[in-house]
C-alpha cells in the first residue's frame, strides 16, 4: 500500500500489523466497570471505516464535498472522522457548545453537501432544509425518523468488498473545523490533510508517544490522533463540550481499572481532577504522560497533577491554536521552577520552546493587515510584540472569510506566516511568553496594559481565584478595571464585606507599578470562559456586565 498524505493510511497500516490491539473502549449504560465497556480493535476500526466510506461513495459523495459530522464523542465519531477522510470528502466540525444559532450559522456559512449526524441532527436539518439546499448525502447514525437518507447500520451492513481510500496529497483539503469565537465570530479553518499529518507526527515525536500507551482523550481532536499513532483510546463518561463539569470520578476511576499512560483535557478537566486527588490522597501511579492546553494552566492544577501521577510522569502544555497547532510546549516542571524564583508574576506566561518544524517571530503590534512579509518589523528578545509563525502544521486560510485570512496571513514568498492574535515576547532561551490577546491590549495615553501580567498581580492575593482586566471605552483613552472572582471558601457574606474587600484588591494592585493606572475593582460569583475548554476567560462579554456596574 502506498502511503500518502492521508492519515487513515497511518491507521491501516496499524491494523495490518496490530490487528487485535483494543483501539477504542466505550462506556455503556450498564455501569463503570471494564467489563461494561464496549471495545473496538484496529482491525474492526478498520475495517468498519472501510465500509463506511465505501457506502459514502455509492452514495455518490466525491473528493471534496462538504459533509458536516454531528456525532458526540464515541466510537462511532472516531469511525466516521475515518470514513470521511478515507472518502476524500471535507469534514466539518462546528463545536456543539457555542449554541445552536451559531452553530447553524457556521454549518449554513458552509454550504452542506451532506451531514452525518445522530437523528436529533438530521431532524434539525430536515426540518430548516431551506438553509441547507445542496445537503443531499445524509446519513443517520441512529434511528431514523421522517426523513430520507442512509442510516450507519445498513452502511455498515453492505456487502465487504475492495475498497481504495482516497490517495491525499499534502495540499488536498480535508476539514472545515470552526474555532470557538470567544475573541470574535467563530471562522471555518480550512485543514488540509498535510497538516493533519503533520499534527500527527510532531505530537508523536516530540512527547514521544508509542503505540503501547493508553489514552483517555477528554478532547475529540485526540481520538483522531491516537488511532492514527496506534495508541489505546479509553472514553471518559462526560461532556467534552462542558469540562469544567466533568465529575472527576469519572476521570480517575478509568485510569485507575485501564491503567491509561496518558491523558488530554482543558485545564478546567485538570482543575476539577487534581483538586479530587489532592483532597483524596488519590494517586495515579499510571499516568506518566499529562497534556493540557486551551488556556492557560494555574499553577495550583500544574502541581497537583503533578503529585498524583507516576513519579517519573510529566505534565505538559503545549501552546497554539485552532489555525496552527502544535506550536510550542513547556514542562509543568520547569513552570514550576519558574514560580519558585516569581518568574512569571507581572511577566506573562512562559509556554515554552518552538516544536519542531515551526518558525516564528516576535514583531510589532500592528492592529492592521500586513500583506507581505517585507513590510513586518522584528522586535528585540525580551519586547513584547505579536507571535507570528511559519511550518507544516500551520493552516493556510479561513472558508470563505477573505478579509479575515488577510489580518491574519502574511505573503512571504512561496509561503506564508500566520498571525496568533497573541503578543509576547521571546526570552534569552528564545521561549515565548504569553501576555495575552493583541485584541484585549489596553491603551491609556502613551500606556499598554497587558492582561496575563497584570492579571497576575492580583491573582497573587491569597483571597482571588482568577481575574479579568478588561478596558472600557476606546484606546488610546481606555479605563482600566479588573474584575476578581473569589475562591469558594473566601466569598463575601454581604454588600458591606463585598465593598471591602474591593477596596483591598483595588489598593493591592494600585501598589504595583504595572497595575497602577488600575481605576476600580469589581467582584464577580463567576467570570465568563469559553465555550471550548471553559478555561479562557471571555473578556469581550465581561466587558459588557463591567460597563453596566459601572454606569
């Protein structure tokens, strides 16, 4: 079998080799224990995705078509993520969490030719088929109800026969997958299967993960990546559209019955984890290998998590972004020693070194397009600018939205940089650390404010959980405002308590040069955070309740 730049061959050529390797574990209604989980090898995952993306064939689905895929995070979306990349069609992924107006915003932006999707999917479409004319490749995976189409079982059902996946070259394209829009409009980035295959292949080098490990992937993308490196994927019982409401049991438990080697979730999974282990005295002797990113990751969850996996594990965030990840990565070990010296307080957040294959480059924020590579201005290490990069993983462009590629492309040859929309600066190791989004900068006369930096400052006090400074009004005559969020046991009985300790934070960080042109701190029960890794604190709507308190 030749080998191209689809990485469904990757999985096939797991399968030949490793037929009878447990590929996916699912938990049923039956209960928690190992025996109650259904369990799919590599060889059935193959095969399986085989027959699905031969029937989407018959059913005249061609290279290139759009087919969005609504399946919750299972088995089945792992088997169709395959099928769809075997077909040649483009998969489109539109995060269920931001809403259904928004989400059929996106999935109409699209123009559908099919969906693959559970039967409460399929009666959406059915019945708003207006806003999906061309939708005529639909299949239900389910029951099907009133309306037309295949269904997974019947697909499924066919007679096995030869089938030839679609022979992808690097610059074929292979997804649609919409970014969260918690800084903005949620835009389609158009993946091609080279970057899937490069995603693939520096994740694996660089963590260096084996085929022997066991994953429990808290996130969908990482179903896609452990069946394409031959890893174990162990399905928690959860929403993974709503972590930070994960029950942690339900995260521990199969750990500790599968004996998993690895695990991804959203620093808001990690946050409700390590606090049950650090209560509990849980320990996850297993586990060698963390990784979290989405936002980033407190201290606090960094250090329990690192004392409740195995001695010689290691947590882990790596740093990107929907348009381009991986990036870069940090230990939770060298963060750590960082905060032991107060490295990080008033400086940013230090996300480590530049994986392999990436370039990139630190340069002066300019809010407008920048079309050619000869017209950026590099900054010195140590000044903070806008990260932009360059390399294999980094998408190309958003669907359709020709005004946002170019603010966010930058021409530079036969090639092109991306701008991340997130300033920093390199330090002399050349790590970037993050001090927040260029959007979220705050301009007071001839002063920018950062938001990590100063955020730090008051999170620094022993009575803040996490905080948000957001400006009001136009730059460059901003008010600065933080807004402070209260651990649990330390919130306030009453307005009176309420309005002291505000008067307390607002002197606390007035004292610090960097936060000094602070004007007011409010108290808020519980900030805002994205819809994605409901870790990343959603600023731009904070923005609004501020305003209002303030008259």
């Amino acid at each position: 079998m030749t080998t191209t730049a689809n990485v469904a061959d990757l999985l096939a050529n797991h399968a030949r080799q490793h037929p009878q390797q447990l590929a996916v574990a699912m938990p049923t209604a039956r209960g928690s224990d190992p025996a109650d989980y259904d369990r799919t090898s590599f060889a059935e995952l193959q095969q399986q995705s085989d027959r699905l993306a031969a029937g989407l064939c018959e059913m005249g689905v061609k290279p290139g078509m759009r087919i969005a895929l609504a399946v919750p995070f299972n088995t089945d979306f792992i088997l169709w993520v395959f099928a769809l990349l075997k077909s040649g069609a483009v998969m489109v992924l539109v995060d269920p969490g931001m809403g259904r107006r928004q989400l059929l915003r996106c999935l109409e932006q699209v123009e559908l030719d099919g969906l693959v999707g559970i039967s409460k999917a399929q009666a959406v479409r059915s019945l708003l088929r207006r806003k999906f004319p061309k939708a005529r490749f639909n299949v239900t995976v389910g029951r099907r109800w009133f309306w037309g189409g295949r269904t997974q079982r019947q697909l499924l059902a066919r007679e096995s026969s030869e089938f030839s996946p679609f022979a992808a070259a690097e610059d074929d394209p292979a997804a649609i997958i919409f970014t969260s829009g918690s800084t903005g409009p949620a835009k389609g980035v158009c993946y091609q299967h080279g970057n899937f295959s490069q995603q693939v292949e520096k994740i694996r080098e660089h963590y260096q993960i084996k085929s022997s490990d066991v994953d429990l992937p808290a996130f969908p993308l990482f179903g896609l990546f452990n069946a394409a490196m031959g890893v174990s994927s162990i399905i928690p019982r959860m929403d993974p559209s709503r972590p930070a409401q994960v029950d942690p049991e339900e995260i521990i438990r199969p750990i500790q019955q599968w004996q998993v080697t690895q695990s991804f979730g959203s620093p808001a999974l990690w946050e409700a984890v390590g606090r049950r282990c650090h209560e509990k005295q849980i320990q996850l002797p297993s586990l060698r290998r963390v990784l979290s990113a989405g936002a980033p990751v407190p201290l606090r969850v960094l250090q329990r998590v690192s004392a409740a996996i195995a001695p010689d594990g290691e947590m882990f965030t790596p740093y990107g972004a929907t348009e381009a990840l991986p990036v870069a990565s940090i230990s939770a070990s060298e963060r750590l020693a960082l905060a032991d010296r107060k490295a990080e307080l008033g400086k940013g957040i230090c996300v480590g070194n530049r994986f392999a294959g990436i370039q990139w480059k630190v340069i002066a924020i300019d809010d407008r397009p920048l079309e050619q590579f000869s017209q950026v201005e590099e900054v010195r290490d140590g000044q903070i600018g806008e990260l932009i990069v360059k390399g294999p993983v980094v998408t190309r462009q958003y669907f359709e939205l020709p005004a946002q590629t170019a603010v966010h492309k930058i021409h530079d040859g036969d090639g092109f940089w991306h701008r991340m929309g997130d300033v920093g600066f390199l330090d002399e190791q050349q790590r970037f650390w993050f001090c927040g989004r260029k959007s979220q900068r705050l301009q007071i006369g001839e002063e920018t404010i950062y938001t990590v930096p100063a955020e730090s400052i008051l999170n620094d006090h022993p009575r803040v959980y996490r905080s948000a400074l957001v400006g009001i009004g136009q730059r460059p005559e901003q008010r600065a405002v933080m807004v402070a969020e209260l651990w649990p046991d330390k919130a306030c009985q009453d307005e009176a308590e309420a309005n002291e300790v505000a008067r307390q934070l607002l002197q606390h960080v007035q004292a610090d040069p960097l936060t000094a042109s602070v004007s007011d701190v409010l108290l808020h029960p519980s900030l805002p955070v994205d819809i994605r890794h409901n870790a990343k604190i959603f600023r731009e709507k904070l923005a609004g309740w501020v305003t209002s308190q303030l008259g």
